[in-house]
C-alpha cells in the first residue's frame, strides 16, 4: 500500500513532547514503533477522519484504566473500539451480525459511523463503562488503519482531548492538553470531517443515533428504515427546547475557557443580534465566529473574526468550528458569539455540538 500521508512521530517521556523535525512522506518504520507501543499496553494518540484519538489496547484493562486516567474522563462514559478490518467486528460483539448492522457496514464502513451491539466477554467491563454493549468503529483515515492492523489488538480511542475540552483536530491540540500524559502521537496534520462520528445505537428495536456525527440521518434513512434520533438528543436541538443556564454553572463539553453564547434563527436576524449583543459588551475581548456569508457585515467592527466556512458547504464548517474555538482560547477571548446554522444534513451534528460548546448560552431571534 502506497500511502502518501505526511505523517511525523511526535515522541513523548513523561513530561518532554517533541516535534520530530520537518515533514515526512508517512514512514512505515515509526508507525510500527506506535504500533508496539499500543501492543504493549501504553497510550498513543492518533489521526481519525473524525478527530485525534487517544488509542490504548482494548482488551487490556491497564491500557484503558490509562486512557480514563489521561483524559480525565468519568469511568461510567464508554469508549469506542476501532477495528482495521471488518470482520474483526465478530471478536468484539456477542452473538451473530445482524443483517441490519451488515448494511449498514457495508455502506458506511470504513467511515464516521459507530455501532453500538451487545459486547462479547472478552472486552473488559471498564472499556464499556460497564455496560453489556461496546461501541465499534472502523475509520477510514490510511494511518490509523495502518496503525491499527500493526497493532494487531482492537484499539479503545476517545477523543484526544482533555474531558471537557474541544475535540482535537490537529496534532497541537493534543499536545497542548494531553502532553506528559501519554506515551506518543502519530501526526498526520489536520483531520477531514472535525467532528466526530455518528454513534448509532442498535442494541434496541429502534437502531437510534445517539451521537450526531460525520454521517448524517439523511445518509442513514437511505440505508435502514426507521431510524430515530434519541429523543433527549432530539429535544436539546429544537428551538425553545433549552433555557439558558448562567455561565458559574456552564455544562462543560467541547468547552473553550471563554464564554460561548449561540445566536440562532434566520442569517440576517442572526447577523444584527450578533451586532447588538457585541456592542454590549466593553470590558471583555470579543470574538465572532460566524459564516463566509455573513462575514462582510462585520467588516470595520473591533472584534476577532474568524469564518468557520460557508453555508452552503458544511463539512467545510464542521472541519473548522474546534480548531477555531481553541484559537479564541490562545488569543486570549473571552467571550465568543458564534452564528447558529440549520440541523440539516451535517448541520445536526455541528449545532449539537456548538450548543454544547456554548453551555446551551442560546439567544434565540
Ligand atoms: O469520531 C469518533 O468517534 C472519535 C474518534 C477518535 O474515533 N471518538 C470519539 O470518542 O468521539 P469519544 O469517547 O469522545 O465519544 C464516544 C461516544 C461517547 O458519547 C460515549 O458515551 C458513546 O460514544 N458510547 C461509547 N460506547 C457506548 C455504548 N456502549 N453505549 C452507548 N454509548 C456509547
Ligand atoms: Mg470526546
């Protein structure tokens, strides 16, 4: 296999992280250096399509204990299991594929798409946070599969992130949070998608995503026949649906340290709400994260603007909004309006998690 990837080890000992110098063509010799590591019961982080994951040995209750350790991650939130190969999805599941689960490998493997089933004995209870299903994926990204199949153990990977922080799509972001705290990263730059995988649950009658993600529930309706999204998913999305809370007690998930607060509603509403509210504001740094589309508007405003990408191409925003949100935090902002978009197609997954970023802080217009 060919595999143009730049790609350069980062090595870690406690406490030392250093960019090996330059770039690489993808270099099979320090990519099976990563994968003995893994084997041999450390942590390695590692590019997906989605985002950075922080990959351990799933079958070894060490490994995994570290993972929950490194992240800072309750032990009662399960992590996913990535597979290289298809057929290594028998090993971790209990009981036969149904045909249901097979079409929908078929179409979407390998890709953003997670399956939950019942889990075989074999995998240790706190990589399921004690629960009697596992969640398996196969990404499509060249190294990890790689990374992977070298291993040649099913490999546990959370997001790459401190618990709590934006998901890292960059080898930087992992650094900054994680550093000192694992045994290496591969880096292969900036990942596709920027936000994670769709988390689909088939363990119940009803195959139900739990997780909005990289495939959408359009891309998943042309497949299987009565999909749902959780209901309490569902609920947290729709307008009116979620009262502000006050900043003090901000939920944290995919959180910079500023304050996000979320305007939704038609773009030109958006755009003068966003207008009106930073004027309030003087003593705080201001940041705007908003749409090429809308960009024009704020042209001569004393703001920090960054464009998460155009509406009309949103795995264009997806792949940015993390990124963007983490250069807010190096900058120094404190406080970030960010202009909502509509829950169709990748939009679902994006505003799931933008609402999250922001607390659920929505001014709604
Ligand atoms: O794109 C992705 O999925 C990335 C890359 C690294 O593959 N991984 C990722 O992992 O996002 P993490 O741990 O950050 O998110 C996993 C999600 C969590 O919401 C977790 O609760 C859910 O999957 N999950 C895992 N196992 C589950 C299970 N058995 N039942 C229900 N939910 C589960
Ligand atoms: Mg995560």
């Amino acid at each position: 296999m060919v595999l143009f990837v730049t790609c350069h080890y980062i090595k870690s000992e406690v406490g030392v992280m250093e960019l090996v110098e330059g770039t690489k063509i993808f270099n099979e010799e320090e990519l099976k250096e990563a994968a003995q590591l893994l084997a041999s019961g450390r942590l390695v982080a590692f590019p997906t399509e989605t985002v950075y994951g922080l990959g351990g040995n799933a079958l070894d209750t060490d490994a995994v204990k570290e993972i929950f350790k490194a992240k800072g991650r309750p032990a009662d939130n399960p992590l996913i299991v990535h597979i290289a190969r298809k057929k290594d999805i028998n090993n971790l599941v209990k009981g036969e594929i149904s045909k249901l689960a097979q079409r929908l490998i078929d179409k979407f493997w390998p890709g953003p798409l997670t399956l939950i089933l019942p889990k075989a004995e074999e995998i240790p209870d706190i990589t399921t946070g004690e629960l009697k299903t596992v969640a398996v994926r196969m990404p499509s990204h060249p190294v990890a599969l790689e990374l992977i199949k070298d291993a040649q153990v099913p490999i546990a990977a959370p997001s790459a992130n401190l618990s709590g922080r934006p998901s890292p799509t960059l080898a930087q972001h992992v650094i900054k949070d994680l550093a000192g705290r694992i045994a290496g990263i591969v880096d292969a730059g900036q990942t596709g998608i920027g936000i994670e995988s769709t988390v689909l649950d088939l363990s119940q009658n009803i195959p139900t995503v739990l997780r909005p993600g990289g495939i959408t529930y359009e891309e998943l309706t042309e497949v299987i026949d009565g999909v749902r999204i959780d209901p309490a998913v569902k609920a947290k999305l729709e307008r009116g649906s979620v009262k502000a809370i006050s900043p003090g007690m901000k939920y944290k998930h995919y959180a910079p340290k500023a304050d996000v607060i979320l305007v939704e509603g038609k773009s030109t509403d958006v755009i003068y709400k966003i207008k009106q509210l930073m004027d309030l504001e003087d003593e705080t740094k201001v940041g705007i994260m908003i749409t090429s589309e809308a960009s024009g508007y704020y042209k001569d405003e004393e703001v920090i603007i960054k464009v998460m990408g155009s509406r009309s191409n949103l795995k264009e925003v997806s792949s940015n909004i993390f990124k963007l949100l983490r250069e807010f935090d190096q900058e120094g902002v404190n406080k970030i309006f960010v202009e909502g978009l509509p829950l169709t197609g990748l939009g679902l997954a994006i505003m799931n998690r933008l609402r999250k970023s922001a607390g659920y802080q929505i001014v709604e217009v």
